[in-house]
C-alpha cells in the first residue's frame, strides 16, 4: 500500500521510490513462490477464509428474516428455523476458524524450518571473510528475529490481508443485494472514513516513535549515568548535577508524550463513536425516508435496514484494518528482503566444478607457495550491500568509514618439504597468521597459488582439503560437550583406544581421568573449564586423533607457567612427528628445530634460512632473536 501512496506522490525521489515498490513486489513474488510446496493446504485455507467470510454475512441476514418473516407473518416454525440456522453457522465458523489456525501454523511453521535450514546451510557455506567482517549478534539476529517475525506474517498479516480483501467482497455483495442505493451511500462515506483512520493512525504512529524515542535516550543515559566507570567518571568531574538536570528534561519529555499520547486515543475514540453512530443514522433516515414515503411498498424492509447497518459497520471496521495492515505487511516485507538478503549473499569460497579429492593416505605433504599475493579486501567489497541496523546507507560502519589502506601478502614464494618443520618468524601483525590461512582456503590468494603436492588448493575439493590439514590456534575452542565428544568431532570414527592413546601423547589423558565423570565430563560454557594450557593440549590431542598431513601450529604467545610449557611441549612433539608442519614460532625449542625459518615483515619474507644462518645473517631474525628469545635461551640452560 505504502508503495502505491508512493507512487503517486511526485517529487524528486520519485525513482528511488518506484525501484522500492518493484523491490516490494520482486519480494513478494518471492515470499509467494515459498508457498508453491504447500499449494494444496494453502487452497484449503483459502476455501476456508471464504467459508467463514459468508457465514459472516449469514448473521445479518437471517436477523432480516426473522424481523420481515418470522416475526411478521407469526410464523414460530420459521423462528426456529433461522435461529437454527444461526446456531449451526456459528458453529461451523468456529470449526472453520480452527482448521483455519491448524493449517496456518502448520505452512507457516514449515515454512520457517525450511528458511532456517537454507539460512544455516547458506551461512556455514559462508567463507571466513563473511564471519570476520558481520557481527555475531547481526547473524544470529537473522537467524532467530527476523525468522521469527516472518513466521508471524506468514501466519497472521498475510491470512488478515486476505480476510479483509474477501471481507470488503462479500460484505459490499451483501450491502447491494439488500439495497443498492444505501450501499451507494455507504461506499460514499468510505473516503471520509478512511481519512479519519489514515490521520488518526499517523499521529498515534507519530507520538509512538517519539515515546520511544525518549524512551530509549532516557535508557540510554540510565545506563552511562549508573554504570561503574560512568558514575567514576561523574564523581571525579562532579558532574551530579549536570546529568540530573538532563534526566530530568528527558524524563518530563515522557511524561507529556504519556499524556498526550493517552488523550490522543481518547479522541480517536471519540471520532470513531461518533463515525458509527452517525452512519447508520444517515441509513435510517434514507431508509425510513423510503418506507414512510413509499405508497405500494418500500424496496427496503425493517429487518433490511437492520441487516444494512450490520453490514455497513462491518465494511468499516474492514477497512478500519487496511492501514494497520499496510504498516504491518511493509514490516514483514522488510523482515523477508533481510533473510532473501543472506540467502542470496555470493559464496566467495566454494569447489571447483572439477576439483578433486586427495586421499590422505597418498599425501605426501609439500607446500608451495608461488608468487602468492592477498589483500584484506575491505569487508564492504565483498557484503557491501549488506543492509545491517546501525549501517550507513552505503553499508559502511561508523568504525570503518575511516579505513586504512588494507594489509598485503606481496609475492610470497616458498617451498615446504613433505615432513619438514618450517617456523614464520616476525613482527606482531608481519602476516604470518594470513599466510598459515591462505593454506585450508580461509581465505583465497589474489594471484599466484598455493599447491599441496602440487596442486592448487582451489582445484582441491574443499572437504578434502580439510581432512589433510590439522590447525592448532593460541585460542583452542572447546564445544559445550563432554571431553569425548569435543576430542571426537574431528574423527568420529575413532576407537576408544586411539582416542586414549592421542590423550596419553597429548600429555592430558591424566588430567581428564581426574574429572569427576572423565571423559563424559562437559566442558565449554557452563561444564569444567580447563585451563588455557589444558585447552591446548585437548586440541592438539584432537589433532593427533585427526591425523593430518598437514599441520599448522599457531603457538600460544601468552606465557605459560613451566609446567605447562613442558607438557604443551612434550605434546607437540608427537603431533609435528611425520607430517608438514608450518608453524607461528613463538618457542625457542620450536625455532631451533625448525628445518627453515622465513621471517616475515611487512607481508614480505625478508629473510629465510637456518637459525644459525640467519644469527649469521645479523638482520631481522638476528634482532628479534636477540629481543625475544635469547633471554629464553638463557634460561633454558639455567
Ligand atoms: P601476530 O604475531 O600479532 O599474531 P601476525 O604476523 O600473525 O601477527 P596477521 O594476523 O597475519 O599478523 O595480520 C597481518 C595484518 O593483517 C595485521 O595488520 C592485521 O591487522 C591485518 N588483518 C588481520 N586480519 C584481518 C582481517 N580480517 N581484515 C583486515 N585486516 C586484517
């Protein structure tokens, strides 16, 4: 509707505004297609609406029979029968009505489990970027409200805009059965009530926002202003007074817009009494007017002027719905554009069509990196359309309007051996984590590639791709699960045995017997928490049972107690056994083993060797090592 009202408005928008009413009816269309698998039940509602709107009209009229009929001609037999028939027509649209809620639900639901699995699927096909880039909340904010706000159009706005559309049908077909010059009248006073419920609507609508409004600075300072850090901050400058006097302002601002809000009811109230009572006045004098005047006998009866108002006041209150429901559809509309919206987001990484599946077990494990370049692409490149709340039309946030030219990997060639151990070795923010990245595809290279045995990651199915490669990070992520099911989710299949035996290398097999249940002990949010070193080992623990070609080691920078070094030591020794590993040094013992070092600065390798080449060399390497490890070293052989 709104759309409608927009089109006829002609101002300098009026573009902007045609391109919204072809969105509106490109999502309807869409909206409409999601129906298609349930065809069959959505005839049967409809058929039901139709049933319960003539029986609507049936009340009326048998009160037209009884006046003109029963009571006139002091026949009982018909008064029975029409007060029978009143019964059972209320009965039946009763029943209608809850086979009409059943089936409701039961599209509706369904319908709404079908977008929740799309939007799941979609969003788990979605590559790292997306995730880094898009608030949890915003995602998960899709996911349930705005699916859940779907599901009540689908269930009530759209069955209501339905009704009011074959309510308006049926009532007029009933108005000018019984009297077309009254319905003519009555169609004649529409606009006028339409006027008074589109003007009362919009300033209830108007007093709304603004309470809200109010509402929401007045929350706002509530929680500045009473927090710890804000009542610090306001004791320290003693500025009591100060936000006293601004919640004050606020909160006499809510108070008049109560007021009025309350008093503006009361009018609409008011308007609308004085609607219904005035409109079947203009009916009965129109129609006593014929009665009294009319000398072989009027074209309308009492019970006909009864029947008449009846429905002349169910036609406007019919059309009493029309705004509420145009605000109520325009709701809904942008509801679905916002799940369309995620469910037509492009995938950036996916397989192939040709891509192939490595087995494990003829892997031998190279890596080569060859004139590999990536940038940061802005966030916005890639989901620039995005229309998240709080979002600037463009789609940029406040905080990343302001961006910086993005981080680059510039010309990266490298070649890792089948078994070797390479350390990255650089500054904070060299790129060593973007490139360990690059390797299981969480992010895809601008140009050149990086090859497994020789094949580009992108020729490679992505799931194959995975199951060669073991990631173990600084912040190891356990599920809400027991021990076992959280050391399991990368192997299912593994027996009891080798899930023990990876637990024993990982050096936490001994923790975990300790628990109460063992390794039926949940862990994650609100189960045991392990330590950050315990976590660790819990992960590389799932790596050994994963058993990867591949290995990428992303050593924990945070400093560890002794003991927990030792052990976290003693546990990678296994895993980094017999496959690939590239791994983001941050241990002297991890350097020193490695079989080259590339130290990394800037997103360039700057230097690559031994560790005694590159001590040799007196460059970067040379100079970090001095900063960060040599005091390590000497405390090693203390
Ligand atoms: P550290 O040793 O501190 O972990 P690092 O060498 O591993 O650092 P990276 O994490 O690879 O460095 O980051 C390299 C640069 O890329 C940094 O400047 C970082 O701010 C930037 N960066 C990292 N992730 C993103 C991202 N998702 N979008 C944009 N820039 C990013």
């Amino acid at each position: 509707m709104q759309s409608v009202n927009r089109l006829s408005v002609s101002s300098p928008g009026q573009k902007r505004q045609m391109s919204a009413f072809k969105t509106d009816l490109g999502v309807l269309k869409r909206i409409a297609r999601t129906f298609v698998p349930y065809k069959g039940r959505v005839s049967f509602i409809l058929l039901i609406l139709l049933v319960t709107t003539a029986l609507g009209i049936v009340n009326p009229l048998l009160v037209r029979a009884v006046l003109d009929d029963a009571i006139m001609n002091h026949n009982m037999q018909h008064l029975i029968l029409y007060a029978t028939i009143a019964l059972i027509a209320s009965l039946l649209g009763g029943l209608a009505s809850i086979a009409q809620t059943y089936f409701n639900s039961v599209i509706g639901q369904n319908i709404m489990r079908d977008f929740r699995n799309q939007l799941y699927v979609k969003l788990q096909s979605m590559s790292f970027r997306f995730f880094t880039s898009t608030r949890t909340g915003e995602i998960q904010s899709r996911l349930s409200n705005d699916i859940n706000g779907a599901q009540n159009a689908l269930t009530d706005t759209f069955t209501r805009a339905v009704t009011c559309i074959l309510n308006a049908i049926v009532t007029i077909a009933a108005m000018l059965y019984v009297s077309p010059l009254l319905t003519l009248i009555s169609v004649v006073l529409l606009p006028l009530f339409l006027w008074i419920t589109y003007k009362s609507g919009k300033m209830r609508r108007r007093t709304s926002l603004a309470t809200q409004q109010t509402m929401a600075s007045l929350h706002a300072l509530m929680q500045e202003t009473l927090s710890v850090s804000g009542v610090l901050l306001i004791k320290t400058l003693g500025r009591q007074k100060m936000v006293q006097g601004r919640f004050k302002t606020e909160n006499q601002k809510l108070t008049e817009l109560g007021i009025q809000q309350r008093m503006i009811g009361r009018w609409i109230m008011f308007l609308f009494d004085t609607f219904f009572t005035f409109t079947p006045t203009i009916i009965y004098i129109v129609a006593g007017w014929q009665i009294i005047h009319s000398a072989q006998g009027a074209s309308i009866t009492i019970g006909g002027i009864v029947a008449f108002t009846a429905f002349q006041s169910r036609l406007f209150n019919t059309f009493s719905q029309i705004f509420p429901l145009q605000l109520d559809l325009q709701s809904s509309l942008a509801l679905f554009e916002r799940i369309f919206e995620y469910l037509d987001l492009p995938v950036e990484i996916h397989d192939a069509p040709d891509a192939c599946t490595l087995e494990p077990e003829l892997v031998k494990g190279e890596i080569a990196f060859k004139a590999v370049s990536f940038t940061y692409k802005d966030a916005l490149t890639s989901f620039g359309k995005l229309k998240a709340p709080g979002q600037k039309q463009n789609g940029q946030t406040a905080s990343q309007s302001g961006h910086a030219t993005p981080f680059t990997l510039d010309d990266l060639s490298f070649t890792i051996k089948p078994g070797q151990l390479v350390a990255l070795v650089g500054p904070s923010g060299a790129g060593k984590t973007t490139i360990t990245y690059l390797i299981p595809r969480l992010y895809d290279v601008d140009s050149g590639a990086v090859e497994i045995d020789g094949h580009d990651t992108r020729d490679i199915k992505l799931e194959s791709l995975s199951s060669l490669i073991g990631i173990v990070t600084q912040e190891s992520f356990l599920f809400h699960a027991t021990v076992r099911e959280n050391l399991l989710y990368a192997s299912p299949e593994a027996t009891e045995e080798e899930m023990i035996a990876a637990t024993k290398a990982a050096a936490i097999h001994e923790r975990i017997v300790e628990l109460s249940d063992g390794y039926d002990t949940v862990v994650g949010e609100r189960g045991y928490r392990f330590s950050g070193g315990e976590k660790q080992r819990m992960a590389i623990a799932r790596t050994i049972l994963k058993n990867p070609r591949i290995l990428i080691l992303d050593e924990a920078t945070s400093s560890l107690d002794t003991q927990s070094e030792r052990l976290i030591q003693a546990a990678l020794e296994p895993l980094m056994k017999n496959r690939t590993t590239i791994a983001i040094a941050h241990r002297l013992s991890t350097i020193l083993s490695a079989d080259l070092i590339l130290v990394i600065d800037k997103g360039r390798i700057v230097e690559q060797g031994t560790h005694r080449e590159l001590l040799a060399h007196e460059g970067l390497y040379a100079n970090l090592y001095q900063q960060q490890f040599s005091q390590q070293a000497a405390l090693d052989a203390v």
